[in-house]
C-alpha cells in the first residue's frame, strides 16, 4: 500500500460510520397513504428513526412519531377555522415530549460545532520520516489525500446536520406531515410569523424530499393548500380573485365544539391580510404549480396532477394570471414585495423574479392540463402568452455590453410604430456602478422593465430561473453564468449569493425603501447574501452543464454555514457577517443547502425542475425577432398608414 494510502486510513480510523443514505430521484408511484378530502384517513402507524449523528462526534438520537386518527373536511365559507378543522383528539405528550401547534418535539439543540480539528490530520502525525523511506513526493501525494478526506468527512457532517435540523421543522396535521415552519430557533423569543409553513419557503424543503424518495409530505402539502385556495378572503371588505394561493398558513389546536376535554387541529392561512405591508403572494400560485410538477416527475404518481379538484386549482391559478387589464405589456404587472423580496424595494411593476416564474409556470401547467373541451381556449391563451412573453423578456430586458452602448447612444421622444427606444429610455439613466460593472464577456436580464425606466439591478433568482424554465436563450443563459464567474467577487464573495446588486444607499435608499430600517444597504433584501439561493444556482448550472460553478460555490458555504447555525441571510458587501436581523437556523436555507448537495451528487435528477423549449415557441420566437424594430435593415421603404 502507498504511503498516501496508509495515511488516508489512518485518518479514517477514527471517523464514525453514517447511516443516513442519499436516495436518487426514483420514477415510481408513491407508496404512501391515499390521500382524499371528505374521507376518513388510514391510521398512521407511529415510526420512529435512529441515526448516528455527525460522524466525526457520534451520538445517538431518537424520534418517535405518533398518529391519530381524523377526518378532513372541506367546507368553504367565512368562517375559515371551522373550513380546514380536522376533529380529532390530540395526544398532548408522547413519552414526556410535548407537541404544541402541529410542530414536531423540540430536540437538544444542535449549535454546537462539528468542525473537524485539522491538526489532528496534521502530516507528521500521519508520515514518518524514517519510516518505509517515503519520498518527498509520496508526502505530497498524501497530504493532498488528507484534505481531500478532510473535506469529504466535514461535508458529511453537515450534510447529517442539516437533514437532522430539516426534519425538526416538520409541521404535522392530525398526524400527517404537511410543510415545514420558515425557522426553528428554540432561543428565538419573538418569532412573528417564522413559525408558519410558507408556500415559497417550503419549496426547497419539498424539493429535498423529493429528491429523497419521501413523497408524502410533498404530495399532503400541495393537496392541503389547494384546499386553502377557494376560501373566502377579505381586507376591509375587499376580496382578491380566485385563484389565489396563500402566503403561509399555521396548524393550531382549538377547542372541539361541544366538548371540552377534547381539542381540533385547524389550518388557518394568510393571504397577506395579516402579512408586513399586506401584499398578497403572487409567487405562491406559481411556486405551487412548480412544485406539482416536480412531484409527479420524481414520484411518478401522476394521479394527483389528474384530479379534478388539482386541474380546477391550475385553471384558477391561470385565469387570474392571464386576465385582461389595462396593461400593454405581456408581463404580470404586480405590487411591491409580492414575492420574494417581500417588503419595499422598488421593485412594483414587471419585476424579473415573477416573470420568470410566470413563464415556468405556463410551461409547467400546459405539460400537466387534461385535454378536455372547456380547456381549449385557456390553452390558447396560454400558448400566445408564452410567446408574447418570451420575446419580451429576451428583447428588452438583456443587457450586455453591446446592449448598453445602444443604450447609450439611444434617441429619445421617438413617436412612431417603428421606434427602436420603445419605451422612451433616457440614456442618462445608465447608472455610473453599471459601467465598472459590466464585463466585456457576459450579461444578464435587468430587474424592472417600465415606460421612461430600466432598473438596472442584477436580481439573482429572477436570472437564474430565467436559465431554469429557458425564458432566457442558450447564449443568455451561458451569459449569465459568464457574468456570475467574472464578477464573483460582487455577487458570491464570502456566502453564495447576493439577493441583488449593488444596494440601494444614501438619499436612494431613503427615497425607494422608506427608511426600511431592515433594509438598509448590504443587508436583507438590499444586497444581502442568502444561502438559499444555493439551490437554483445549482439548477442552472447543472441544466448549462457548467457544475463547476455550483460546487465551488457549495464548497464555499460549506466552512462557516454550519458553524452560523444556518442563518437566514448575511450583511456587508462581501456577507462577512451574520444578518442583523437574521433568524437562525431558518429552514430553506438548509433545504437549499441541501438540495444542491443532492443534485451535485446526481444531476441527471435536475430534470424534474428543468424545463425546455419547444421548437414552437422556437419557431414563433424567430418571427417575431425578425419582425423587430433592431433587427429590420436601415433605409426600407417607408411604411404608409391609413387614418
């Protein structure tokens, strides 16, 4: 055996064995519970688990669930408790553990670190000069094997964390996991609303399971908030179309009626009536019919998408995107904080991030809608607005270096039906950051796209699921990943990955957000760092075949995530420090740890998120581009109109 060899083994004797395994994405039927609204469910038998934890500092850890039995019932009118009740008697404690709002028993908690020590694998401990006569090189050879081993086995440690903590943030419905809550810090006091299951903070969460091989969750998750979706809901006598999905919702425990000994779980959702700010979630619809589509690719049970009840949803969710307004453009015109970015930040109008997930969505729902008659005009609809929107987005929301000397030169007041500056943008609008910015090689879609304004900001998701549903071209999409390498030390820098760039500062900032003391520059949705983000990097990384990108960035996450207690997000240019405000161990930041660790581990599984092109909207796309003002040849025939 090498003297590498032995070395390696050396280190590895003292490393405790894993028992967690990383199941691939199997393309079979979920074997779970049949799950039906106004029937009774089948018993859930209790389970337990046991895993060995952290192989580097082994301990034992036990938890048991328990079932109970229930009915489900699926009224719908004004009183929304008694709409999502399920009426069964809750076991107040199992084996001393207390159960308290549908959450799963709190456990020790976990912030101690599991960092190897490196000078225990340090070289002369591991190589003897004056032993077997090991060269110079063989010492090399084994050092590079040692921290290779090294970074292997503290990977496996976080990677074990991180499924330990996600498990705890199980949210349980009359024994039935349903979601998990945005955050389970047990020495967080004043926890708001992070202890509800929110649609957008769920789906990285529903992903990981996904990619496990555990489809309950995922599927009792996606049929529980479609029954959410036809509730009344009102603010100051207002009610929002139908269609609409909620931000979050919460398990509570009320009182049966008629019996007091005996208690009732109820599902009580926010559809931002109760929200900062109180912005409805347009993202949430659109997320949901995401993750549908993910759940019947990776489980292979289709029968859900079928159900009348889930192609009700769909449609629901649609005719509210695509019904008429006064608006000229193809996009969805929304509010600020309607998504992601979830309080102000000038982002109301076009922005990217719902654009992008708009037309994932269209795509997703046209794969999965049942060929019926009543369908055929929403599919019409459907098929004109991917088109429309694509080329919208493709046209005028790039931005490269060639596009911005465009701009730069662009003429102004055009009034005419030809005009290539069609939105009236004043070249003085360029920002003086953009010019340093931009790299000769790479681009990216811009944040905002209105009359008289371009908002120049770089908006991470918006462009990287842009890359996910092909909303962006090949050579975009390539561009993108060009820009996210030349300037990594702007948009990655110490934690993956800027929410947006740069911040807004001084006068701007007071101006845009209002003050937002949270939202000050470098720090939560201005500028922040979110690891989250991890998981659609990763996505289009794979989906360009440029992985390399998403490990280093993986890597890079890796020495102090762990170690931060999972935060939520980080502050400062370069996300050096722990955000101000941030809330630990905040759930899609270890899902989205975690998602990208299973998709580098098998990328083939990334398809279930990956949606491509048709050669229709191919061919649609084309005409329009040369139909376009900026591709036409200067010095045609005048054009003549009728009036």
């Amino acid at each position: 055996m090498t003297a590498a060899g032995e070395a390696v083994l050396q280190v590895l004797s003292g490393a405790s064995p894993h028992v967690n395994s990383f199941d691939r994405c199997l393309n079979i039927s979920s074997s779970g519970v049949s799950f039906k609204f106004n029937v009774k469910y089948a018993k859930n038998k209790g389970t337990g688990y046991a895993e060995l934890h952290n192989g580097l500092k082994s301990r034992w850890r036990v938890c048991v669930f328990h079932g109970v039995d229930c009915d489900s019932h699926g009224k719908t009118g004004c009183n929304r408790l008694k709409s999502g009740c399920c009426k069964c008697r809750r076991i107040e404690s199992i084996d001393g553990l207390t159960v308290d709002n549908g959450r799963q028993p709190s456990f020790p908690n976990k912030s101690e670190s599991n960092e190897p020590n490196v000078q225990d694998f340090k070289l002369d401990r591991q190589l003897k000069n004056g032993k077997a006569g090991i060269s110079s090189n063989d010492k090399l050879n084994a050092s590079g094997s040692i921290t290779n081993t090294v970074h292997k086995v503290w990977a496996k440690s976080v990677e074990d964390e991180a499924w330990d903590l996600l498990r705890e943030s199980i949210v349980y419905y009359c024994g039935n996991p349903v979601g998990t809550i945005a955050a389970n810090d047990p020495n967080d006091s004043t926890i708001l609303n992070y202890d509800q299951v929110f649609i957008r903070d769920f789906i990285p969460s529903g992903i990981a399971f996904l990619l496990k091989g555990e489809y309950d969750i995922v599927r009792n998750f996606i049929l529980h908030t479609l029954q959410l979706q036809s509730w009344e809901k009102t603010m100051d006598c207002h009610s929002p179309g139908q269609g609409l999905m909620p931000a979050s919702f919460k398990v509570r425990t009320v009182p049966l009626d008629g019996d007091d000994s005996a208690t009732e779980e109820v599902l009580d959702p926010d559809f931002g009536e109760a929200a900062i700010g109180r912005v409805a979630p347009v993202d949430s619809g659109l997320w949901w019919i995401i993750l549908l589509r993910a759940y019947g690719k990776c489980s292979g049970d289709l029968s859900v998408q079928e159900r009348v009840d889930v192609q009700t949803g769909i449609k629901m969710i649609l005719k509210l995107c695509l019904a008429d307004g006064f608006d000229m453009f193809p996009t969805l015109l929304v509010t600020d904080g309607s998504c992601m970015i979830d309080r102000r930040m000038g982002i109301h109008g076009h922005p990217l991030e719902i654009q992008a997930l708009f037309y994932s969505a269209l795509l997703s729902a046209r794969e999965m809608l049942t060929p019926e008659d009543g369908s055929a005009d929403l599919i019409r609809a459907l098929n004109n607005r991917l088109v429309a929107l694509s080329f919208h987005i493709r046209e005028y929301y790039w931005i490269d270096m060639k596009k911005l000397n465009e701009i730069y030169r662009y003429k102004t007041e055009e009034y005419s039906y030809d005009a290539v500056n069609k939105f009236n943008i004043y070249p003085d609008q360029i920002p003086p950051w953009l010019v340093e910015f931009m790299p000769h090689i790479g681009g990216y879609l811009i944040g905002n796209l209105q009359p008289a304004h371009m908002d120049f900001r770089f908006f991470s998701l918006g462009n990287l699921w842009s890359v996910v549903s092909s909303l962006a071209t090949v050579d975009q999409s390539h561009a993108i990943l060009d820009l996210i390498e030349a300037k990594w030390a702007e948009l990655v820098a110490d934690m993956p990955l800027k929410i947006c760039y740069p911040a807004l500062e001084g006068q701007e900032w007071r101006i845009i957000t209002g003050s937002d003391p949270k939202n000050t520059p470098w720090s939560y949705h201005n500028g922040g760092s979110w690891p989250t983000l991890l998981w659609q990097l990763t996505v289009a990384c794979i989906k360009m075949n440029r992985v390399e990108i998403a490990e280093k960035a993986v890597k890079l996450a890796e020495r102090h995530i762990s170690g931060d207690k999972w935060p939520e997000y980080y502050d400062t240019k370069r996300g050096r420090f722990i955000g101000k405000q941030s809330r630990l161990y905040q759930t899609w930041s270890i899902a989205g740890y975690l998602v990208a660790k299973l998709l580098l581990d098998n990328p083939a599984a990334a398809k279930v998120l990956v949606t491509e092109e048709d050669s229709e909207l191919v061919n649609a796309f084309s005409c329009m581009i040369s139909a376009s003002p900026r591709r036409r040849k200067r010095g045609r025939k005048k054009q003549t109109f009728i009036v």
